[in-house]
C-alpha cells in the first residue's frame, strides 16, 4: 500500500488529468528544423551572504580583536619612529610614516572583506582606524598646541575655566562667537580636574574614532549593503583634512561628528517608520543646535544638505504612495526646524561670519577668473602673469608646489584625484537603481563638490577655501567610492531593503521617456562591461582584496600628500610662515615673559605684530589681540608712519608690538605677513623698516631676542617728535631668553 497525501483523513487525491485530444496529436516537427529556445525569467544574480556563521578563527579561538589591535599598537609604534627619525633629518621618514599606516590598512580591509567577520568587528575596525589616524598629530605635539587654530582654542578654553565668561575676544576674532568646544571642555575641566589640554587631546582623540563609524552610517542610510557602508566609512577616515587639519583641537574636529550624525539620522528619517523617525527627528534637532553654537562653516554645510534634501524630497508622488507622502512629510517638517536653528544663531553673527568666511571665496573667484583669462590669451606670455601674480599671494599656484614630499607621494597625490572621479562616477552608475530615493540623490550631489573644487586649488586664495570643503564632500564621495570597491570586491553593493525606494512609480504606466531608458541603457552596459573585464583580470576574492587594497593605499598616500606638506607633518627646523616649524623656545618664552608683564596692573595692553607672533603673545601669553587697526602701517614700508595712524594709536589700544625679525629674509608660507586683509606686497618687508621702529619715541623695545623684537607702545608719545630710543641693560634678562644653540637644538 502506497500512501498518498490526505491518507487518513478519509481526503483521496486528486484525480489526474488525462492529456487533451489536441494534446496527443500535436504535429512533430521535423529533426532538421531549428527551434528558437523558450525565454526563461531572468534569474536573480547569485550572492553570497554578507556574513558566514563561525566568525574568524584560528584553532577555535577570534583572532580579529587581537590582530586589529596589535595592527594598530604597531602603526602607533612605527608612526613614533618616524618622527624619532624626522627629528634627526633622516630622509627615511617619509617610508618610516607611511609603511605602519599601510601595514595596518592592510589588515583593515581585509577584516572588512572577510565573510567571517560580522557587524561588531568590523565596526571595531573603523574605530581603530579613526585612532590610528588620530595618532600623527597627537605623537607631533604630546605636551602643547602647535596649529594656529588649537593656540586660539586653547586660550579660549583656559579664559573659560578661568572667569567663567563664555564669549570673550580672541585672535581668530570669529571664534568668540562659537562657544560649543570650549564649554564642553571646560564642563570636563570641572568635572576631572584635568589640564585642559590634556582634555582636549583626549576629546580630539575620542571623537576621531566615532568618526568612520558616523560616516558608515551615512552610507547605510543611503542605501548601501553593511559592507559596502563600512568600506565607505573606511574612505572617509582618509579624506585628506582628516589626520592633521580636523585632528587638531579646534571647534571643527567637534562640530563635523555632530553633523555627521545628524546627516545619518535625517537618512532615518527618510526611510524610517513612525517610531524610530520620531526620535531621529527628536535628537537631530538637539545636536543641530550644538553644531551652530560651535562651528559656523559646518552649520552653513549641514544647512546647505538639510534645504537640499527638502528640495530633492519634492517631486511628485502618486497619492496612494502613501509610505512616501509620509516621509516627505516628515522630512520637510523636520528641514524647515534644522533650517530655523541654523539660521537662528547665524543671524546673530551674520557679520562677522560673512567678514571671516567670504575672504577667500570671493578672492579664489576673481584669480580663477584671470587663470582662465591667462590661459584663454594663449601665447608664451600667458603664463607671466600667473608667476608675478604668484608671488603677490594674488594669482595662481602649482600644485603641490614647495611641498618637499618624495616623489611617489607626488605621483600618489596626482592620481589620487582622477581616481577618486572615476570611482565615484563608477558608484554613482551602481546607486542609479536608488535614484529615486531622495537621500541617494544627495548624496551623490554633495560628492560631485569635490572634483568641481579642484580648479580653486590652483588659485592661492582658492585653495584654503577648498581644502575647508573637502571634509564635507568627502562625506558624499565616501559614499559613492564605498560602492565602488564593494563592487570590486564582488560584496553586495546595495542592501536589499533599499531596493524597494527604486519601484517605478504608480502613476508611470507609459513607462519611463526615451532619453531616460537611453541613459540606464548605457549605465547597465558600462556596469556589466566593467564587470565582466574584473571577471578575467582578477577572478579570485583574494585578487580582488588585494585590488582593494591598492587603490585604498593610493588613496591614503595621495591625500595625505595633497594635504600635508612635511613642513606640517614632521619637526624640523625654522621655516617662516609655516604653522607646523614657527614654534621656537625663543618665541614660547617671549610670549610667557611677555604674558607676565604688569600683572597686577592689569596688563600691557593689546598685542600686534605679525601673524605668529601675535598669535603667540595673545594664546600662550594670554594677551589681547588689537582690532580693527592697521598694524602693517607700523613696519611694513621704509618711509613714516602715516598721519592717519599715528592720530589712532593712542585709540587702539595697541601695547604691545612684536616682531619676528625673519620676515625681511622672504615671503611666509601663508602668503601674508599679518592676516589676508593686509595690502598685497611683492617683496619682503624691508630691514631698514624693521630698523625704522627703533628711532619712534612711542616704541620702546623691551624684549631683544636673537630673532624676536618685542616694543611697547607709549600712546603718549606718539605725536611727539622722533628721538631714537634704546634697549635698557637690565630690560631682559640673559635667562629669559633661549641661547642659538637651545634654538637649534630644537
């Protein structure tokens, strides 16, 4: 007895159908007659699962946690050594910085790429990326702040402990008005007793590891697989402000991981239901209010995406969409408060933001425009311009021009760019099946502004204004790259659940217009090409690793060289106008001794001179900068003072006059003397007018350093006629005052 479905249950089963009449006498065709096969449904492509059960093991004991961080103990280790080595002017520092970092990438990616390594260890991955990236700037200066920028941040923070008082006047006068680093430090200060840059170092550090994190997150919310959203935050870690010019203590290095996760949660809001939205929106409004008190720049990014997406998020949609009528819903509710926020504190600043930031904009505008100019004359004169205008810190600019880096570090940061282009074109086409998601669209927008900032880079002023933005496009690049190299990898490149963004429409019942279906047409066959040539080239996963592997090590060298010239990025001697090699003993003492003065007569007054050092004298000496007065006006021409400003000095103000010396050897790094407003000069300041000060009774020196004058200004004097004044015996003591020897020694 057979048993059958039903038996039992008194259910027989169903009769089976004898074959129809037409059925059995169907015509045979002939065996030399050719038959076209019968189109199958297209079968869904094969993809290995994102993770394997079993994790990475060796024996039965996780070997990630201990291989991560030993890569990184190591690349900590090694970036040590070559700074032990730059400090005795060995040329290997260069091979000694990169091979630890390229050591540890190595292990990085291919932890990532492991099919064994789930969610959890790959984001442990990230964060010891973000810490051994943290890790150059800390090892550069462990014990003070060196960047302009972290002298500025560092004064205000000890102002703040010191009286209490939140907005106080600073020599980055914009910084007074942008509080938010400064009072969490100082909440860390009461709480721990700590030094405040110990706080700080601390606080840069921690907040460099949550950043790869937050910018994988970005990426998931844009539609990306687990993997590939890792791969992106991975890229974003090599951005090229991300070792040295967001690593520093300063208010961006806070203010960029708030934006980035306020970015990721308007993602979530976008695509996410009622509930997790809800608190999204919630805690986005939150840290958009501490993201305007505490950078204004990524507040005017972050307003930028959030007015974007609302635009991208207007297109029409059929009424019985009714899950997407409802995120634009939300998300149009939620742009116009983040946009309010913004707005709201900037409005307080606008003139003072608009004065700080539109600077170098508006002159990076004006020397493109004679670039282009320049170049479109043609003829061997058409260069000419651009080389005079060059040294006027008013035209164009090589590209990594006096960088002093090797030359593969050249060749890396050249081809970093075309393929950073090419692979973000090549992530946008494998997103195309996203277009309709609104926080796709945006992302790829906010990636196209960096190959577009490239022509700025040839352009003095233009360059700063560019190297500023890269840290927020990259936030988009890192996207589009992440694609791309999951896709080389052979991972998956979109998560599933985002597929169902990409649905047509209910109302396209003509389908989509010609151009359009054009357009994807050529989008699938430059994919499936593509494809099919990394078939044959590397057919292997390993081959492909090891792809991977590549270009993120042309990507990390590129950009670090692009960005940092060795003057930034290692020790060494004296070079005028660079912020990486300004800090001497002689000049720490000069500005402490000068901090020191009539301190309990309430101080010397306000500090002027140039750049550095009077940044010095007003961080480290706890000084007043001068505002709002011509101080070039003293000391930059060999004829008198003007009338105009002799009648201001007894209003400015002005104490104190310090002067490096080496400003009359050549034009500084920065291209000015004093700050970017200074009229535009072709030659060195001249000795004579160094020499000039000497002979003005309202300037009387009192520090005469090997290298750095010190005068304080008699406002009294100052319409009296000329007597020369000199230097008292006892006016400085020998002690105060570092010998040439401790100078070179540093």
């Amino acid at each position: 007895t057979v048993a059958h479905p039903g038996a039992g249950s008194g259910t027989p089963p169903p009769p089976t159908r004898p074959p129809g009449r037409a059925a059995r006498h169907a015509p045979v065709p002939p065996p030399w007659s050719v038959r076209e096969p019968a189109e199958r449904p297209a079968e869904p492509p094969v993809v290995l699962p994102e993770t394997v059960a079993g994790g990475l093991a060796l024996r039965g004991v996780p070997v990630v946690e201990p291989l991560l961080v030993a890569a990184a103990a190591v690349a900590v280790l090694g970036l040590g050594w070559a700074y032990r080595l730059a400090a005795v002017g060995s040329p290997l520092r260069f091979v000694a910085f990169w091979l630890p970092l390229l050591v540890f990438l190595a292990v990085v990616v291919g932890v990532l790429l492991d099919r064994r390594t789930d969610g959890v260890r790959r984001g442990l991955a990230l964060a010891l990326t973000g810490f051994v990236m943290a890790a150059p700037k800390v090892i550069r200066t462990p014990d003070m702040p060196l960047y302009f920028d972290e002298l500025a941040h560092w004064r205000q923070v000890d102002h703040m402990v010191a009286t209490g008082g939140i907005l106080q006047d600073n020599v980055v006068t914009i910084l007074r008005d942008y509080p938010g680093l400064h009072a969490l430090t100082t909440a860390l200060e009461r709480a721990t007793g700590a030094s405040t840059w110990l706080l700080g170092t601390v606080l840069v550090v921690v907040l460099r590891v949550a950043v790869p994190v937050l910018a994988a997150t970005v990426g998931r919310a844009a539609g990306l697989s687990p993997r590939a959203a890792d791969l992106a935050g991975l890229v974003y870690a090599f951005n090229p402000g991300f070792m040295f010019f967001t690593g520093m203590y300063a208010y961006e290095s806070l203010a960029i991981v708030l934006q980035l996760a306020v970015l990721g949660m308007l993602g979530m809001v976008v695509a996410g239901s009622r509930g997790p939205a809800g608190a999204a929106r919630r805690l986005a409004v939150l840290l958009t209010a501490a993201v305007t008190m505490t950078h204004h720049l990524t507040s005017i990014m972050l307003l930028g995406m959030v007015f974007g997406l609302v635009v991208l998020h207007s297109g029409r949609i059929a009424r019985r969409d009714v899950r997407r009528l409802e995120s634009r819903r939300r998300v149009a509710r939620l742009g116009v408060t983040l946009i309010l926020v913004v707005l709201g504190w900037t409005a307080l600043h606008a003139a003072e933001v608009w004065a700080y930031l539109s600077v170098f904009p508006s002159k990076a505008v004006e020397q493109l425009a004679g670039l282009v100019e320049s170049f479109a004359g043609g003829g061997p004169d058409a260069a000419a311009p651009s080389a005079v205008a060059a040294d006027s810190g008013a035209g164009s600019r090589g590209i990594l021009a006096g960088a002093g880096v090797p030359v593969y570090e050249v060749l890396t940061g050249l081809l970093s760019v075309p393929l950073l282009t090419a692979l973000g074109a090549a992530g946008a086409l494998l997103l195309w099946p996203l277009r309709r998601v609104p926080f796709t669209r945006l992302v790829v927008v906010v990636a196209v502004a960096y190959p577009a900032s490239m022509p700025f880079v040839l352009t003095v002023h233009g360059a700063p204004a560019a190297h500023r933005s890269w840290p927020f496009s990259w936030q988009g690049r890192a996207v589009v790259v992440g694609a791309a190299l999951a896709s080389l990898a052979g991972l998956r490149v979109r998560a599933p659940e985002a597929r169902e963004g990409s649905a047509p429409q209910a109302d396209e019942a003509g389908g989509p217009p010609r151009p359009r279906r054009a357009v994807r047409a050529l989008a699938r066959r430059t994919l499936g090409r593509g494809q099919a040539f990394l078939d044959r080239v590397a057919p292997s996963p390993k081959l492909r690793g090891v792809a991977v592997f590549g270009v993120l090590a042309v990507v990390l060298v590129g950009t670090g060289a692009v960005e940092n010239n060795a003057t930034q990025r290692f020790p060494g001697p004296y070079v005028l106008g660079s912020e990486g090699r300004v800090q001497t003993p002689e000049l720490v003492a000069a500005a402490r001794w000068a901090g020191a003065l009539d301190a309990g007569r309430g101080g010397p007054g306000a500090v002027g001179g140039d750049y550095y050092s009077t940044g010095y004298l007003s961080n480290v000496g706890n000084l007043s900068p001068v505002q709002d007065f011509p101080v070039w006006d003293l000391f930059f021409y060999d004829a008198p003072v003007p009338a105009t400003t002799i009648e201001r000095l007894p209003r400015s103000g002005l104490g104190l006059l310090a002067i490096d010396r080496r400003i009359s050897t050549g034009r500084p790094a920065t291209g000015f003397y004093i700050d970017a407003s200074e009229p535009p000069t072709t030659a060195p300041v001249p000795v004579t007018a160094l020499d000039r000060l000497e002979t003005y009774p309202w300037a009387v020196k009192i520090w005469a350093g090997t290298n750095y004058d010190v005068y304080r200004i008699v406002p009294e004097q100052a319409l009296t006629p000329a007597v020369p004044s000199t230097v008292p015996d006892a006016a400085v003591p020998d002690a105060a005052v570092p010998d040439a020897a401790t100078e070179a020694a540093r």
